[in-house]
C-alpha cells in the first residue's frame, strides 16, 4: 500500500508540476492555449490528476478500504485544491498562507511592494486602515531589503546563464519549488499509513 501512495503522490507531483511549468508562457495561465482558454484547461487538468491519483490508489484487487487510501492521500488532494484556488484567484502571489510559510520567497510577489513603491499614499492610506482595502501583507524595512537582495540575486543568476529576467518565470520557479516542498512533507506522512 505504501508504494502505491508513494507511486501515485510521485505521478500527482510531475503532473502538477508540468501544469505549473505553463504558468509564464500562458500569461499566468490566463493567456489561451491550444486555441482555448488556460484557466479552464489548467482547471480540468487538475481534475485529471484527481482521477488518475484515485485510479492509480484504487486497485480492485486490493482489499484497502476506500477511505483509507483517501485518508492516506488526503495531504495530495489539499495540495491539488491549494492548486485549484490559486488558479481562481488570478493574481500574484495568489497562493494560500500554507504555501508561503512553506516557502516565504513567495511573498516577495505580493502587490503590496509593487503598490508601495509606486502609490506609497495610497500604500499608506491601505496600511492605516483608512480605506475599505486590504492587503495580505504589508512589508516592513528588513522584509522589502530581504526582497530587494533576493530580487537582485535572481537577475544575476538569470545574467549568468545567459537568459533575459523575468519576473513570471522567477515567480513560476518558487511555485514549482513549493509544490516540490509540499510534496515531500506529505511523503513523510505515508509510513504512517501501512
């Protein structure tokens, strides 16, 4: 049963990472694709991995219970509907706060820095609770210096291999990163379920 898992969490990973790999040529899986639009493809290619995690956890000649395989794959279904709101949310960063504790470069994307170095008023006006606004996070000096080095780390890594910068494709790279995050913290949960 614990290969299984492990098999079926290894094929929902390279899946979800292949879906994500779209991210930047499909602008943010908004633009179309193959003729159609990314976000009902990137939709129903969420809905394939399911079908192909519970196919590949449901074997008939097994004698598990279905809810102890679900049970057990429970923690790739979270990620697989993690994925799915962050897909509706059509913004950036977008991701749900599990995935930025995971991975806190994410919150380097928010529109808080972007909205604070080019409205600072409004920034303020946001952060001072005088308008009807929120955002999800309001940085502070070490957080946007911590950003501005990572940032600028990031372009010379992208000078040296000799491609252009690109923001998209940076925050494309933290995604897949963090899906590789979350599915090896959910593989150190399957002995738990022989």
């Amino acid at each position: 049963m614990k290969n299984d898992i492990r098999t079926a969490m290894e094929h929902a990973r390279e899946e979800l990472l292949a879906l994500l790999s779209l991210y930047e040529e499909t602008d943010g899986l908004q633009g179309a694709f193959q003729g159609g639009d990314a976000w009902d493809y990137a939709l129903s290619e969420l809905d394939r991995i399911r079908g192909q995690m519970h196919q590949m956890l449901r074997d008939p000649a097994e004698e598990t219970p279905l809810w102890q395989v679900l049970l057990c794959a429970s923690d790739v279904y979270q990620i697989l509907d993690e994925t799915e709101f962050f897909i509706r949310q059509c913004e950036v960063p977008g991701v749900v706060t599990r995935w930025k504790r995971i991975n806190p470069r994410l919150i380097y994307f928010d529109c808080a820095f972007t909205l604070m170095e080019s409205c600072p008023d409004t920034y303020r006006d946001i952060q001072r609770g005088l308008t009807g606004l929120s955002l999800s996070c309001y940085p502070d000096p070490e957080l946007v210096a911590e950003r501005n080095a990572y940032f600028k780390e990031a372009e010379k890594d992208f000078e040296r291999q000799g491609r252009d910068f690109s923001e998209e494709f940076l925050f494309q790279e933290e995604l897949k990163r963090t899906v590789r995050l979350l599915f090896e913290e959910a593989a150190q949960a399957v002995p738990a379920c022989d």
